[in-house]
C-alpha cells in the first residue's frame, strides 16, 4: 500500500521557488526566443539576430593567434615540463600568485598605469556575476539595500538580489542629463529608501556603463565618492568594461578613468579607502565569458578575507589560471590587443550608429561597451512603456532582432533600447540594419507593423510573457 505521505511531492525552498531571479525579465525572454530560432547567413537566414548579448567576438583571431604560439599555455606545460599533476592538485582559494600577478598589471595597463593594483587585495572569482554577489554577502544583510543608478543590467536583480536577500533601489537618471548619475538623483533615491525603512549600504555603478556604453567623468565619479563620504556607506565600481573604452587612454581626452585613480588623488582617500570596492572580469575586454575569471579588488582586509572564503564557491580553476597567467604576462601581446581591440569595436560601433542614423534613429554618444543606448522613440506609437513592449515584440517577431527594451534594465524613460554590435560579424550587422530599414520604412508609408497578438507568440511561455508585457507589471519591474 503506498501511504499518502509518499504520494506527495516534498516542498522545495523558499529560495528556490521565488521568482527574485529575474529569469522572466524581458531580457532574458529575448534570449529565449532567440534560441528557439537563431539566424545562420546559410542555414537560417529568416532566423532572430541575437542583438541582446554583450559579448565580444571581434578579436578572437588574435588569442587564437598567441594560443597557437604559445602551445605550453594550452598544453599545461610551463618551459615544455608538464605542470598537470600540480595543476590537477591545485586549490588554494588565494589563486595563484603568477596569475594574481598578471591580472593586476594587465587592470593596470588597462587604466594607462595610473592606477597600481596590489594583488594581494585581489580576490578570484568566477566572472563578476559572482564577484558583485561576494561583495553583496560581504557589504550588505538581508533587507538592506544597495542605490543602483538607471538603466542597469538587467542581471543584477539575480546577482545583487535572489540569494543574498539585499534589496536594489533604484538611482532615476534620465536623457535630459544624458543619463548621467546627479546629487539629486542620489539624494531621492536614498529617502525613497529611507522611507521603506531600508538600511542602505552602499551605490553600485558600472562605469563604463551597462546598458549606456558611456563612460563616467572624473567629476561624476568626484560627486559619487562626496555621497558615500557624507552618508557613510560603500562604493562598488563594476569595471567590467574598462577596456572597451576607445575614445582615448587619457582621462584629459575623456577616456576612461577608474573610481580608485578619483580616490587616490582625494584629500579624504585614507578615510574612503576601505570603502571602494571594484568589480572586474575577463568576460568582455577579452571575450572569455566562457572561462570564468573575474575578481573583486579591495583595500579593505575584512572584505578580502571574508570574500576569499566566499570564493570556494567559485573558483577559477587551475588550469585556466595557468593559461591566462602566460597570457596576461605576455605585455607585447596585451599592448597589441588593448589597441586592436579597441580599434575594432570603435570601428564596430560606428557602423551601427551611422546606419541607424540613416534610418533616423539616433543613439546616446558613447565611448565604451559593446553596445549602443538607441533612441526609438519615434518607431513607437507614443512615448509609454506599453508602446516600447509593442515595438519590442515587433522588433523581435517580425523584424526578427533580439534587442533589449530599456523597461527590462529599470530605465525610467520609455523609448531606449540596448543594441549589442560585437557579437557577430560585420555583414551580420549590415542584414540586421537592412531588416531594420525595411520595417522603418514600411511604418513610413503609414503601414504601420501590426502588433503581434499573444496567440501568434509561439510557445506557453510567451503566452505569459504576453500577459507580464501588460503595463502594469511593465511599471513593476521597474
Ligand atoms: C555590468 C556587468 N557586470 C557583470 C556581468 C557579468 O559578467 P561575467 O560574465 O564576468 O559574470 C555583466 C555581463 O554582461 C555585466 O554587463
């Protein structure tokens, strides 16, 4: 006899069946949909082009260049000796030093050595996604909230939130100001905190901007650290992108310039110090999203040591270690790849705007990121989030791209979509823009594309997706 107790199905956790991950974000629905049908120039040319991934393909041909040169690297040899039983060993959550070494003087390189990383304030991890969620563990308890200028990654809602229990409250910027993070701003977004009885702990930007490709000026950065000073809270830079900055290397021709080059020339540096912390990965300067090597850099010895031991739950394995040890330590190779790739994605990103230009859409300047901040306000048939979501689902159904709506990275103004550009090839783009044109000017001669109804979405989970586009859940994610 099967009792009844059997017959039940055991509860999962809290924590696994809430939805705070943020999976059914618009974001990640496009990815979805992309996966279900992705363009191929041969196999599929009707397919979806995947324009909602920040992922950095245009330099690839270089590390398959130094790979092929340097077959000790891939072939866990070091002067032709095979290191495999030590690196099969190996597990000391500190990393190894070689590579520590190579990471903090190629984040120096990348910042034109104005910035001195010792790297025994780096901690590994594996990417930023675990980074930022080690420094969350680290800076915040459950309930307390971190202010996060708009529009941001839509990601950080699962990194900064689901399993640590912090709360983001959003920093409103808007295109009057180009998006840029204002005192006022600040100071609303910390009383709307205050006013949910929430404890907040800190600011987080990224800086260069994800979804904006803008990057930060001294002055903004000066303003930031004034607000952690006078609110005695945390300052967390995610760099992720540092080195997709192409308008220059001098922060006087507005290149970019990172927090800890702000902070070291401050009166007040000693007092701030242990409380600016940055976020870097290898996912998007060397498009190794694959390999899983991020860290969190800190001057504070509290945060290394509690997050150095958070970092057994990600690790960066041995034998990448290794490889990117050699790498990175290679500084004729990161010179040569610094400038190319830069070079490459400056070159990418014009292509991008001067079409979209064409078309009369027009996009926020930028210098940095792998995508640009476009404007398609006037596609829409008015400036509401509803508009922006039928304009979306037209974009990703019948014109067949997958961008990201600005409502999906919490910005406050309706009409902003993110365009990734650098992961795929330049004749890509070029049929993506032709897809473009097509749509732009069949809505010119007042044919307007009709929106798509919820039954012509493909699959159950579009159907809910439908009904979550709904305005009022469209001004909850926000
Ligand atoms: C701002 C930002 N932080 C963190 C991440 C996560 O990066 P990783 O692949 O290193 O985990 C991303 C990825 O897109 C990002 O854009």
């Amino acid at each position: 006899m099967v009792s009844r107790v059997a017959d039940e199905k055991p509860q999962l956790s809290k924590k696994a069946a809430c939805n705070s991950h943020g999976q059914d974000s618009s974001y990640f629905m496009g990815w979805e949909e992309y996966e279900k049908n992705p363009y191929d120039p041969v196999s599929n040319p009707s397919g979806i082009i995947q324009m909602g991934l920040a992922e950095n393909q245009l330099s690839f041909d270089l590390l398959e260049e130094w790979l092929e040169a340097n077959s000790d690297a891939l072939g866990l040899r070091r002067d032709g000796v095979s290191v495999f039983r030590d690196l099969a060993l190996f597990q000391d959550y500190h990393g190894m030093p070689e590579f520590k070494n190579a990471l903090a003087r190629f984040m120096s390189e990348q910042r034109g050595y104005r910035v001195v990383f010792d790297p025994s304030n780096i901690v590994l991890t594996a990417g930023a996604t675990s980074a930022n969620e080690a420094l969350m563990f680290c800076l915040a308890d459950h309930g307390d909230a971190f202010l996060i200028p708009t529009p941001y990654y839509p990601g950080f809602d699962r990194d900064l939130k689901w399993r640590t229990g912090a709360e983001i409250v959003p920093v409103h910027c808007t295109s009057a100001d180009g998006f840029r993070v204002t005192r006022a701003a600040l100071d609303d977004a910390y009383r709307r905190a205050q006013k949910r009885r929430l404890r907040v702990k800190g600011v987080l930007i990224t800086n260069p901007s994800n979804p904006l490709g803008t990057s930060s000026t001294r002055a903004d950065l000066d303003a930031l650290l004034d607000f952690a000073a006078s609110k005695c809270i945390h300052l967390v830079s995610d760099e992720i992108y540092a080195g997709t900055s192409f308008s220059s290397s001098s922060p006087a021709a507005g290149g970019f310039v990172s927090v800890l080059e702000v902070l070291a020339s401050r009166r007040d540096h000693t007092l701030l110090a242990d409380r600016v912390h940055v976020v870097y990965s290898l996912s998007k300067d060397l498009g190794l999203p694959g390999f899983r090597v991020g860290a969190i850099y800190s001057s504070n010895p509290g945060v290394v040591s509690a997050a150095t031991k958070m970092s057994s739950f990600g690790l960066v394995s041995a034998q990448t270690q290794h490889l990117l040890a050699a790498l990175l330590g290679d500084k004729g190779f990161t010179r040569r790849y610094l400038a190319e790739n830069k070079r490459r994605i400056r070159e990418r990103r014009e292509q991008l705007v001067n079409g979209l230009r064409a078309l009369g859409v027009g996009c926020l300047d930028g210098d940095a990121g792998l995508f640009c901040w476009v404007d398609m306000g006037r596609l829409m048939r008015a400036r509401t989030f509803d508009a922006e979501m039928e304009l979306w689902k037209q974009v990703v159904f019948q014109v067949g791209l997958n961008v990201s709506p600005g409502s999906s990275c919490h910005c406050a103004e309706p009409g902003w979509f993110r365009v990734c550009f650098a992961n795929m090839s330049a004749k890509t783009l070029d049929v993506a823009l032709q897809r473009l044109a097509g749509f732009v000017a069949k809505m010119g001669t007042g044919r307007r594309a009709t929106p798509v109804p919820a039954r012509s979405l493909s699959c159950p989970i579009a159907m809910k997706w439908a009904h979550r586009l709904a305005p009022a859940s469209a001004k909850a994610e926000r």
